[in-house]
C-alpha cells in the first residue's frame, strides 16, 4: 500500500491538472464570478470586461482584451490558452 499511495497522489495531482487546463472561459458570455475565476482578474476588471462588452459588443479577438485599462499583451499572452 505505500508504494501504491505516491503513485496513486500523482495520477490525482495530473488529472487536476489536466482538467484546469481544459477548462476554457467564454469571454463574450462569462459572467463576473466567471471571469474572476482567471488568473489576474478581480472584481474591478471583470467587472470592466463587462462594461466595455455593453458599450462595444462581443469580443472579436482575445487581443482585444488589451483595450481594456489594465490588461496588456502580458495578461493575455499568459491566459491565452484558457480564453475563447
């Protein structure tokens, strides 16, 4: 049995990782709670990604993220992966 528990730790620990990384956020329909759940976002920005939805429409690209006070090239080239 302890030989089997490392083993058996590090199947879980891959499987989480491999689940988190599959889990891809809408940004044209994700809702604060959601956008909060990527990493760099809080209240304000969700909260801003929102906004600027309202005011300009669906997102076209990621990269448009940018326009958005706050989020750069650097936030966006880090979650690129986990935004549709």
């Amino acid at each position: 049995m302890d030989i089997l528990k490392p083993f058996l730790l590090t199947l879980l620990f891959a499987l989480s990782l491999a689940l988190s990384a599959a889990e891809t956020i809408n940004i044209n329909t994700a809702d604060q709670e959601m956008l909060m759940s990527i990493k760099g976002i809080g209240e304000k920005r969700a909260q801003a990604i929102i906004d600027y939805r309202k005011e300009h429409g669906p997102f076209k690209s990621i990269d448009e993220l940018a326009e958005i006070k706050g989020l750069g090239q650097f936030f966006i080239d880090s979650n690129r992966e986990s935004l549709v």
